[in-house]
C-alpha cells in the first residue's frame, strides 16, 4: 500500500512537472506564423539576433547567419542583424524604424537591404554619432559581400554597444536524445527561475520609475521657481518695442527673451524623464543672456560678454567674473559669479546660495541628491560642470554609473539595451535616409 501511495505521489509530481515543461516550451519555442515582411523578421530577431529573408540567403548562407548569431550571443549584447531583397515590402526609407517599432526591443539594429546597408540604435544602447562612424566605416570602399560586412560591422559593435541581450534569446529546448529527468528538471528551474528572474526586472524597473517620478516632482518645483523669476524679470525691464530709443538690436534681444520663456514653460510641460529639464534650463539661460544684452543696450553700455551664470544661484543672471570658493569641508575651485556675490566673498560672508527642500530641510542644491543634477547640468553646459561640483554630494554622485542609470545619462529614454520598450523609442535615430552599397560619404546610418 506504503508503495502504491509513493507511486501514485511520484506520477502526479512527474505530470507536474511535465506540465510546466509544456508551458515553458511553449514560452520559449519559436512559434510557426504567417506573419510576412517586417512582421516576419520582428518575429524572427525576438528569438534570435541574426534574421535572412529566404529570397536573401544567397547573400548570407545559413552556415555563416548561425556563426555571426551565435557570435552576437556569445557576446551577451542587443544587436540585431537581418538581411532582406531589395522589394517593395521593404521600402529603404521606412523599414528600419519599422523593424525596431514591431521588434519592441531597445538595440542596434543592421539591415543589409539588397546591397545596400543601414544601421539604427536606441541612445541608452549607442550614441547616433558612433552609429554612424561604424555604418560610414563598413560602407567605404569597394563594395563587399554580406557576410565580410555584417562580421566586419557586428565586431565592432559588439564592444561599444551597451545593455544586455534579450530575454527572448534564451535557449529554446535541450538536444534531441536529452534524458527525460534532465527536460522536466530543465522545465522546472526554467519555470520557477523565469518567473524569479521576471519578478525581479520588474521590482527594479518599477524602483527606477519611482525615483524618476520622485525626482521630476522635486525639479519641478525648482523649475518653476525659475520660470517664474525669469518672468517677472521680463516685467521688471518693462521695455516695450515701439518705445522711444528702442532699436532693431533691442527688439530682437526682447523677442528672443519671451521665446525662451515660452520655450521653457512648453519643455517643461512635456517632460517625462528628469534628463530632459536640461533643455528647461538651457532655454532660461539664453533668455537671460539675452534680457542682459537688452538692458546694457537700454543704458548705453557694452554689450556684455556671454558668461557661465553665477554659480551660486543662476536665477542672479550672467556671471560677471571668477571667484575662488570652497564648500563646507572641501577643497577651493574657481566659479562663476555675479556681482554681489564676488562683493560677499571678498568681504568674507557666504555668497547667496539657491538652496532647495530636502528631508532634512532647505540645503545648497549642490548638496541635496542627484536630482538636481539635469537642472544644474542645463545651465552649466560644456564640460564645466563637474570641475564646478567636485566634493560636492551632487558632484560625487553624477559620476556614478548609477546616476546614468536613474537620471536619464543623456538618453532620456528610461529603457536599457534589450529591454522591451515596445515603440517607445525615439524615431530619429533610426528614420530617413535611404541605404547605399558603399563608397563615399553619404551620412552614414542616415541619422
């Protein structure tokens, strides 16, 4: 009896196991469809990185698409490769966007069109000028065949794209031959380490929108503070175009300044990812350059030159000189600053420092979180910043690669490479432009 109970016991576990080993092979085999043209290869490059349209085999032969494939996994990067005729189903303008829109993954992706050939990449995955040096690299020259095209291309790429491969790429079943323990052994982790693994990409990605949320609120309280300095300045000067000594030269300052207060409230109003605010406060920083032109123009002076704004605070305007300062505990550094700021520290006293709301009430921005760091980046452009910030929190911060991970590094996008972002993508790095067979210098990637 004791044996039939253990009998019966081991023969539910097994149809147990049997049963999430369907499921999971059902999850992870590539599935037959009727899908056709770039349906069909989105479908293919979700199980694979390497896709050849059966009209195009000629061009990459199955032996050499298994090599460059099992290359790019080996690799563990997303780059996709697929290599298509020359037809109207794929037309040159259109297909690469449209390959990355219904493949939904964040990559690079190569398309051997015909003779012709195209790469596109998301930004978290390669910057558009790097596409475009490695397209420009493999197309110079006389023309060459897929194969030496694509491994000379995919070689490169493969060291300097970022992110992971995908999920979807994982292994699709076990040999032929493999022991029945080993598949339902396969089928169980598989099943159990899937949703493990799941669970966690979606826990850290629900983090990272938390904290992005959090630090667009934080930011917009201090954008809006701008915003509305900046406006209150444009009363303050109270010019007025047809006015009395008012010339072509002031006019045009006035204009540019109320385009950049207009251009900064309609950034801000769009803004998804806390990198984007750069663009907010690049916007308030020409307006005050050009608010400052307009006034010395008003009073008769020399125009003034372009500066850093004071560093202290940037709603004070422009700069007017350096000064050397040090914050609490750390090491003297040159700064921008304004007038009455240089007066208070060549006087001795503490310069007007913009300060924000922490947890632990009001501090310099300097020393309240990484947040602050697109803000502070817009308005301190062009490589000054992090000399301007070092020992400071935000600056100790902004170098860490985790800081380019949770506060947008400039790709402004949210997803990293493999991840599965669907069409939200920018459709600029991968549109326009048509595919060349080589030689000369056509705009490489055409992005």
């Amino acid at each position: 009896m004791r044996t039939r109970l253990i009998s019966i016991r081991m023969g539910s576990l097994m149809s147990g196991l049997l049963l999430a080993l369907s499921v999971t092979a059902l999850a992870v085999a590539p599935q037959a469809s009727a899908a056709t043209g770039v349906a069909a290869v989105a479908e293919a490059l979700k199980e694979g990185p390497v896709y050849v349209d059966p009209r195009a085999e000629a061009q990459l032969p199955p032996a050499e698409a298994e090599a460059l494939a099992q290359k790019i996994k080996d690799a563990g990067k997303p780059v996709f490769v697929a290599v298509l005729p020359a037809t109207a189903e794929f037309p040159e303008d259109k297909v690469l966007g449209a390959v990355r829109t219904e493949t939904g993954i964040t990559g690079l992706y190569a398309i051997r069109l015909g003779d012709g050939f195209k790469a596109g990449a998301d930004r978290a995955v390669m910057p558009a000028n790097a596409v475009r040096n490695l397209t420009d690299a493999v197309k110079t020259g006389a023309p060459v065949d897929a194969t030496t095209q694509l491994n000379t291309f995919v070689d490169q790429a493969l060291s300097q794209a970022r992110g992971s491969a995908p999920a979807s790429w994982g292994s699709t079943g076990a040999d032929e031959g493999a022991p029945v323990g080993g598949l339902i052994a396969l089928g169980a982790v598989a099943v159990i380490g899937g949703g493990g693994a799941y669970a966690l990409v979606r826990r850290n990605r629900k983090q990272k929108e938390e904290i992005r949320r959090e630090a667009i609120e934080r930011l917009g309280v201090v954008v809006d503070e701008d915003i509305t300095a900046f406006g209150e300045e444009l009363e303050r000067l109270d010019f007025h175009p047809g006015e009395p000594g008012a010339d072509d030269a002031m006019r045009k300052d006035y204009e540019q300044g109320l385009d950049s207060y207009d251009k900064a409230k309609q950034i801000m109003g769009s803004v998804q990812y806390p990198d984007e605010v750069k663009g907010v406060t690049q916007a308030l920083e020409d307006g005050r350059y050009a608010l400052a032109r307009l006034d010395a123009r008003r009073q008769g002076k020399p125009v003034p030159e372009r500066r850093s704004p004071c560093f202290f605070d940037p709603r004070h305007g422009p700069s007017s000189e350096d000064a050397t300062w040090a914050p609490a505990g750390g090491t003297s550094r040159t700064v921008p600053v304004c007038t009455a700021d240089a007066v208070r520290l060549r006087d001795g006293l503490d310069p007007a420092v913009r300060t924000v709301e922490t947890e632990h009430g009001p501090r310099p921005y300097y020393d309240a979180g990484p947040a602050y760091g697109p803000w502070a980046g817009g308005y301190f452009g062009g490589g000054i910043l992090p000399g301007l910030l070092a020992g400071t929190m935000l600056g100790s911060m902004m170098s860490s690669p985790a800081y380019a991970a949770d506060y947008g590094g400039g790709t402004g996008s949210g997803f990293e490479g493999g991840d599965v972002s669907g069409a939200d993508f920018n459709p600029s790095d991968f549109g326009g432009g048509g595919f060349d067979g080589g030689g000369g210098f056509d705009g490489g990637g055409g992005f």
